[in-house]
C-alpha cells in the first residue's frame, strides 16, 4: 500500500530536483513556507479538541507507555545509531534519523491503524494527542540538546521555533472557542491546507539543498543503507513496543495502541519543525522521516489488517482495560478521520 500523499511528496522532491527555486522565487517559496508552517500549526491547535486529548485519561499507563516509547527509548535507538557513522551513514544523513527519533507519534495514522485491527480507538486518540502537544516543545528541546550545533540548533533557532510553531499553536488553542465549530465543519477542506502547506515546505527544503549542492554528498549505497538502518528500527520498536505491552499486563486492545502509536512518527509535524531547526540542511534532514514514515504505514498496515481477522477470544475481549464507553464515543467521534491512512 503507497499513500497517494508520499507520491505527492515525492512529486515535488522531483520537481525541486528540476526546477529549484531559486533568486527571488527561493524568497517567495520561503516566505511561502514560512506562513504555510505557522498556519499548520494554529490549524492543530484550533482543531484540538481538549476533550478529545483528556478521553481516556484514566489509562495513564498507556499513555505513559506511549510517550516513553516516543521520547525516551527512540531517542537512544537514534544516539546508538551514531556508531553507524561515517561507514554506514553520514554525518548529515545522522543527524536526520537522529532527529526522526525526536520527532512525536502520529495521530490520523494510528487512529486508523488502531481502528482497522479493534483496538482501543480511545486510547489511541489521547495518547496521539498527548504526544503531538508535547512533541511541540520537547522535540525542539530534544534537539536541541542532542544534535547541538550540528543541525544548525542555537538560541536563536529555539526562539523561531517558538515563534513559528509554540505561538501559532498557543494562539490557536486560545481562538479555539470562537473558531473550534467552524474548523471542525470545514475539516475536510482545512486537510489540503495542511497537506498544501507540507508541500510547499518541502519543496523549499528540497530547492535550499539543491542550490547548496547537499546532494552530492549523498549516494545511492548511502541512501540504501539508510533504508535497511531504518527498517531494522522499525522492526525492533514494533517488537519491542509488543513485548513490553505484554509484559506490562496490558489487555489486547491496550497493546494494540502501545505497538501502533509507539512505533510510529508524525511526518506531519516533523516536517515543519525541520525546516525552522535545520534551515538550509533541511533536505538531507527530512530524507531519513520520509523513508520511515512509508515504511511504518506499509508494516503498520498489514500488521492492522491480519489483525482485524484474528476472532476475539473471551480471555482478549475480558483483558482489555476499562474505556470502553469513551471508546465508542471516541470511534463516533474518529470516524472521518479513519477512511484512510494519513501521513499524520
């Protein structure tokens, strides 16, 4: 399964590749992505609904669970990684996987996912929501302490991040009262705003590092290499994720969300958030998240399909933990949102 939305995002790496801007169009495809980013993020925080984050809060196993998985064991996985350079990966191209175990969990994609294989929908939910607020000020943060100056991360880096993406987000949640119905209505057409918006910024990124020749220093061995690191990553967190779920007592439904939403990244906010921490290295950064991010919605797709056909057994349908009356409000609520697997 090929998200139609990665062969967008390819589309326009190629066409960056052609036809870099360049002179007073680079000026326009930045000011373009620099409005694009801050508008993404109001629009999440004018979307996200508190109620919404809150359901389920009672299982702060699981959401604990999650966000160590999230910010805690990825991170070491990706400092670990560092022994793979500069045999394995360069140094830039590390700094990217680095930071693609910085970046926060989805939220449209493991809902669905978790949706598809009848696992906890509510959980799901809050434990992406809880992962996407946090991810705005820890990922910066992370980065900030683990790459260092290698990404191009200073003070002043820090402050654009809070001027580009903190601000935004807080102003939307601020308006949400006033504009929280009007964004819901219109969430359909809002979805190729923030799509749009992604697009536009990678094809800035892209056209920085094709000007600045950052391609040449990345060849086709390389970018295998960088393939197989990261579907080795992605196997080892999705075992992981499960054992510890199971070791950890949680019941069938609960472990679904702890393997899906645990082993993913949001493409979605990574994406932003690069551009304004990388800047000029931004196109070799965002490789490394792009990658992974096809490959978690390959496995993570049939991993959910094979087990929706798995019959419920009364010992799984009995170890699920409580929440499911916020599940099924969660699912009424979630339902235009889980049709298809977004890059979220």
């Amino acid at each position: 399964m090929i998200d139609p939305y990665i062969v967008l995002l390819l589309a326009t790496v190629g066409i960056a590749a052609l036809l870099p801007a360049s002179g007073a169009a680079a000026d326009v495809a930045d000011g373009a992505a620099t409005g694009g980013i801050g508008l993404l993020f109001f629009l999440y925080g004018a979307r996200l609904s508190t109620g919404e984050a809150l359901d389920g809060i009672r299982h702060w196993r699981l959401h604990l669970t999650v966000l160590a998985f999230t910010f805690a064991v990825f991170p070491l996985f990706g400092l670990a990684a560092y022994g793979l350079t500069p045999w394995l990966v360069t140094d830039e191209l590390y700094d990217g996987l680095l930071f693609l175990c910085l970046v926060p969990s989805t939220v449209q994609s493991s809902i669905a996912f978790t949706s598809m294989a009848r696992g906890n929908v509510a959980g799901a939910i809050a434990a992406g929501s809880f992962s996407s607020v946090l991810g705005v000020l820890l990922t910066p943060l992370l980065a900030a302490a683990l790459i260092g100056g290698s990404g191009g991360f200073s003070a002043d880096t820090l402050l654009a991040v809070a001027g580009q993406l903190l601000a935004p987000f807080a102003l939307g949640q601020l308006l949400r009262r006033w504009i929280g119905a009007w964004v819901r209505r219109h969430k359909r057409a809002l979805s190729f705003v923030d799509r749009g918006s992604i697009l536009v910024v990678v094809y800035a990124a892209f056209s920085e590092g094709m000007n600045a020749g950052v391609w040449n220093e990345v060849s086709w061995p390389r970018l295998g290499a960088l393939f197989g690191v990261e579907a080795l990553l992605l196997v080892v967190m999705l075992l992981l994720t499960w054992l510890v779920a199971r070791r950890l007592r949680f019941g069938r439904e609960d472990r679904i969300v702890v393997v899906l939403a645990g082993s993913q990244k949001s493409l979605a906010a990574g994406l932003p958030m690069a551009s304004v921490i990388f800047q000029d290295q931004a196109a070799l950064a965002v490789l490394p998240l792009m990658l992974f991010h096809q490959l978690q919605l390959i496995v993570c797709a049939y991993l959910s399909r094979r087990w929706s056909r798995a019959p419920e057994t009364p010992a799984a349908a009995g170890g699920a933990d409580e929440g499911r009356a916020d599940q099924e409000r969660a699912v009424a609520a979630a339902s235009p949102r889980t049709s298809r697997s977004a890059p979220a």
